[in-house]
C-alpha cells in the first residue's frame, strides 16, 4: 500500500529566467539579496587580526570559523606553522566569507603584502626572532 503525498506538486522554479528580466532588481526582496555583500567581513581587519593576533586565532573567530578558531587558540597557531600559513591564505585572497572575497581585498592586497614583507625585514634585521626566546625564557 502506498502513502499519496500531501504536498501539491508545483512546476520547478527557473532563477536564472526571473534574473533574465530587465526589472528583477526592483523586487521587494532584491534589498535582502545585496545585503550579504554589505556584511562582508574587512579584510584590513582580518588582514591585521592574522598578523597580530593569528597565533590566538582572531583572525578564525572574526570570519566566523568558530571551530578552527578554537582549534588554533588552544594550539597556538599551531605552534606558528599554521598562523603562517593563514597569513598568507588571507593575503592571497583564499579566506572568504560567505563565499566571497573579503571586503576591500582587491583595493588592500598590495598595501599587505608589502607592509607584511616590510616588518619581515624590520623583525630579523633587529633579530627578534633570538630575542623573543630569550625575553619568554626570562619570564617563565
């Protein structure tokens, strides 16, 4: 014995034919389609989120990655290797949000990497890398 559907069938709903027509945009919920878009995540604010704080994981708990987040915070970065690696995913324009770019990554990339290269070049001319060790082991 077989159980008839309670719900009525309806023809399939074609998207790309309603966007076909010239005044698409001027629908009520066309608003509520470009919203996404004004609540992009800022990727100075990532950017700089990652090169600060990316061994605590801001940088995952700013785009919304709660988990990795976590993940990243209790491993701190990963013991560095994965703070790296997300410095550089996020300069290269492989973090998004919403499956999108982060806002302003196209006019900011550039001004990353540079000043990310620049303080690369500040941080081991002053060598910073042997004097953090030595200023962790003083305090512990």
């Amino acid at each position: 014995m077989s159980v008839p559907s309670l719900a009525p069938d309806l023809p399939p709903i074609d998207s790309s034919a309603q966007r076909d027509q010239p005044d698409w945009r001027n629908r009520p919920d066309a608003e509520a389609e470009a919203a996404p878009e004004r609540a992009n995540r800022s990727f100075l604010v990532t950017w700089i989120l990652s090169l600060a704080l990316g061994f605590l994981g801001a940088d995952r708990f700013y785009t919304g990655r709660f988990a990795t987040g976590g993940l990243k915070l209790l491993t701190l970065g990963g013991l560095g290797l994965w703070w790296i690696v997300d410095l550089v995913i996020v300069m290269a324009g492989g973090l998004r949000y919403n499956r999108a770019h982060l806002r302003g990554y196209e006019t900011g990339k550039e001004a990353a990497w540079i000043t990310t290269g620049f303080l690369l070049i500040v941080g081991y001319s002053l060598q910073l890398d042997s004097l953090l060790p030595a200023l962790l082991a003083q305090l512990f």
